[in-house]
C-alpha cells in the first residue's frame, strides 16, 4: 500500500520567488518542518544534468511519513517523477527532461563514466574526451550507471530504530540520460558529392524505426509525414525517390528500418548513436494524378505532374492559379486526355494573360498530353491593356535556340469566347485560338476546330439582361489571330454567333 508522502522541488524552482525578494540570501529548504511533523524520511531523485520545470539546479525530494509495522519496518512505495498519480500540478512540474536525450531510467548508483584504462574519461556517447596543450581534458564526462529501480516492484524499506531527518535523504535515485539517436541523411549536392541536408533525432523507441516517403493516393503527392516513426525529410522543389545504407545503394531501404542504436539498461548508456542514409530526389515538387480532383486540388504554377489517367473536369472548376499564373512546372502527360474543361477569365480588369495556362515559362515542360473540348471566357472589363490571351496559353514563351515547352500536344477542339471589354481601351492586348502570341511550338492544333466568338450581357429599359455583342470579330484562321473592331450596333450580332467553325472566317 502506498504511504502518505509529501514532495517538493529543493534548489531554484522553490525558492525562486524568496530569492527576487531576498536578493542573494539563500532559502533553506523547511526540512525542520517536516521532521516536526514526521516526514523525516526523504528520497532525492538527481536529474544527472537534466531538469525539473525547465530549471537547472533543482532536484526532487519527496518525503515521507512512515507507519511502521510490528516488526519496526516500513515499505514505502515511490512514485515516478512525472508520474500522474502525483496529481495534475505536481505531476507536470516534476517531469525530468534533457534535450538531446531520452531517460533509461533511474538508478541508485552514480558513477563518472572511464575507458578500460581507467583514466580517460568519456563523454556520453563512450567517446573519450579530447586534451588541449596543457593535458586538460576538453568536454562533459558522461556517467555510468548500476542498480536500476523498478517503481512497479522495487521500496524503500526503513526501519524504526534508525534516526532518519528529512534533510539527509533516505535514499537518492540519479537519471540516467541516453543521448538521441540520430539519423543523418545525405544527398548529392551540386559537385555530386554526398552532403549531409538534415538530420532527424529518435527520441523514443518508436521513432527509431525508419519510414520510406511514399505518393498519398489521396492527395497525389508524396507523404513526408509520420506522426510515429521518423520519415526521410522532404527537400524544397525536390521529390523523393530511393534511401539506402550504403552510398552505392547495394543496400536500398524499405520503410520498418530501425535504427541499430541500443540501450545497455543495467549500465545505463547506449551504444550505435548515429545511422547514416543516402537518398537520391528528381528536380520538382512532383504528384501522381488519377483523377480531376487530384489535379485541382495539387494545382500550382511551379509544381511537376505524372498524369496516370484520363482526366474529365465536368462541372469541376478550373485552378485559378494556372489559369492567371506562370507555369514553370511540368507534366508528363503518359498519352493521357483532359477534356471537358470549362474556366473563365479570374484575374480581374488587370490580368496580364490568361488561358488554360495563363503564361507557360520557357523552363516549362508539357509532353504526351491531349486537351478536349476546352471552353475559356475572356471578360476582362474596361481597363485591360498590353495583355494576351489564348485558349491553351496567354504566352507560350520559347527559349531562343532551345527546345518548346511543348512536346506532343494536342488541342482537340474548344470554344474561345470574347465577352464586354470595350475598345480602344483593351488597345495593344492580343487574342489568340491557341495562344495570345500566335505560338504553337511543339502543340498539334487544328485552328479550324475551335470556335470562337463575342457575347457579352447587357440590360434593356426594364433592367432584364440580353444578349450584347460588341465586338466584330476578324479572325485568321491561318495564324490563329484574333483582331476586334468595335460593333457599331451591339445588340446585333455580326458573327452569328455562336460562329461554327466552318463559317467563323
């Protein structure tokens, strides 16, 4: 049966408030107190470097109050620092912590930790400290530890007959702290030389065991997170491919890996701090996508796509962000299809190009893909200049003596709407089929196939929308060009709109 205790924090945290008061006068702990009160057996727990509360130079006391037998013997049952049955305060001040370390255990026996010599003292990890000119050793010597205390099984036994006070502990139990162990993961850097990008500390038994980055079926990208084990780290605009052991990757690793660091329990110490990893990446924030949702919900201007499947965005909307935005990405289109896609103009009065791909970068790289039934409504508003806008590309921009973005696309059919910006004041804004610069570079497009005409909304006398029409068309089916000319009559449609792709010239 537990017996009653009492616990404090003997050192800084206590005293704390006493000595801002009391400027450098110490605070004795009210060990007399308790004796008064017979609480004179104590037990000390020693952090071993560590703390309590975030305070260093504290340690805990409890102390006890004991109910001796007939035999003149006491079994006291100790509780663990931190633990719960503490209560919710107590328990929280009172757990030990040490950064860059995890606890084994506690100990009745302390020793400074030595080589097989017996001379040379040994830091933490067992390695021996190093000398400076002078022969004094450089850096902390760790300790060795013996005689582990079970709170589960193991008490204090103490008797009456002996003379106990509170200020001398009955018994004192020491920390024994294992450094992290740490995994350290390379990469090859610029030269191709293997550097160290990060390193991730196992702190519990748990996060020892390795975790290989795997693609989420749900988002299409690659899943760098594990909230138990540790995971390869991501690294920006790059996407995980392979981890191994060795530098040659003759031992490529799967996830379950642990870390071969161990822990001696009965000394206290650990062994196989360190496991190096070499992992290779490919260039780009990359995702997998099997479906419409997939795709709209990874959208990006920068990011990379490997397209698995065809792609139907009926009823889906259209990323924003490609549609106003410069793509730099990539996608490796696998001879699959997106059709169906229908968007309008999002940026506003001021946007500077838009279509499916507002402007595509000359780093770009769009290959093996096919665009179906595309339908893009420019209604930009009255203050629209020096802009350019297409149905696949506002800008299609082509590196001067280098390779298109484009390799192996195709543009099947779709519908270019012209909706209520007003001339001269969209003066020096292109309009394109294709694209708003009349590039097509590495795309297959039949011109003829896409129609292409103006509608806007206007309202009559009694405020009901109708159809308005401000723009003649002149479009060159040839070329792709698409010049407006102010219609003298708007409600009147000049193109006959929808214009059919076989009247539209």
């Amino acid at each position: 049966m537990k017996k009653r205790s009492k616990w404090m924090l003997a050192g800084a945290l206590l005293f704390a408030a006493a000595l801002c008061l009391a400027g450098c006068t110490f605070v004795q702990p009210p060990y007399p107190d308790y004796d008064e009160q017979g609480y004179n057996v104590s037990v000390r727990y020693d952090c071993s470097g560590g703390v309590f509360a975030n305070t260093q130079n504290t340690t805990l006391v409890d102390v006890f109050k004991p109910a001796y037998g007939s035999d003149g013997t006491a079994n006291i049952t100790l509780l663990a620092p931190g633990d719960e049955d503490r209560g919710t305060e107590t328990s929280d001040v009172s757990v030990p912590s040490n950064s860059g370390y995890f606890l084994a255990g506690w100990y009745r026996t302390r020793e400074l930790r030595f080589a097989s010599d017996g001379t040379t003292p040994l830091d933490a990890y067992g390695n021996p400290l190093s000398q400076d000119a002078e022969g004094n050793w450089i850096g902390v010597q760790g300790y060795v530890f013996s005689d582990p205390w079970d709170f589960e099984t193991d008490t204090l036994t103490v008797y009456e007959s002996e003379d106990y006070t509170s200020s001398e502990p009955a018994l004192t139990l020491y920390a024994a702290w294992i450094p992290n162990f740490v995994f350290n993961f390379y990469a090859p850097n610029a030269e191709q030389e293997w550097e160290v990008y990060a390193t991730a500390s196992a702190d519990t038994v748990a996060k020892r065991t390795l975790n290989i980055p795997s693609w989420n079926e749900e988002t299409g990208g690659m899943n760098y997170t594990d909230y138990i084990n540790t995971t390869v780290p991501a690294r920006t605009g790059m996407t995980f491919e392979a981890a191994s052991l060795t530098e040659d990757f003759s031992e490529e690793l799967t996830s379950g890996h642990s870390h071969p660091g161990t822990v001696d329990y009965a000394a206290g110490v650990g062994q196989n701090f360190f496991l190096d990893v070499y992992t290779t990446w490919i260039e780009g924030e990359w995702y997998q996508i099997r479906t419409a949702d997939q795709f709209i919900n990874a959208a990006a201007p920068g990011r990379c796509y490997e397209i698995l499947a065809d792609l139907d965005f009926t009823d889906k909307i259209w990323p924003t962000g490609l549609e106003t935005g410069t793509f730099t990405g990539k996608i490796i289109g696998n001879d699959h299809t997106f059709s169906n896609i229908t968007f309008a103009q999002s940026g506003g009065p001021n946007q500077t190009y838009g279509g499916l791909f507002g402007r595509i970068d000359g780093t770009a790289h769009i290959e093996n893909v096919t665009f179906a039934n595309v339908t893009y409504t420019v209604g930009s508003g009255s203050r629209m200049m020096d802009s350019s806008f297409g149905l696949f590309t506002g800008y299609l921009s082509v590196p001067q003596g280098g390779p298109s973005p484009l390799e192996n696309v195709t543009l099947s059919g779709g519908t270019l709407i012209i909706g209520d910006v007003v001339p001269p004041a969209t003066r020096e804004t292109l309009y394109g089929l294709f694209s708003g610069n009349l590039v097509s570079d590495g795309a297959t497009v039949d011109l003829s196939s896409i129609v292409c005409y103006s509608l806007g909304t206007g309202y009559d006398d009694y405020g009901k929308p109708v159809d308005t029409y401000p723009f003649i068309l002149d479009i060159d089916r040839g070329s792709g060009r698409i010049t407006l000319t102010v219609n003298p009559d708007p409600t009147t449609d000049p193109n006959g709109a929808p214009v059919s792709p076989d009247s539209a010239a």
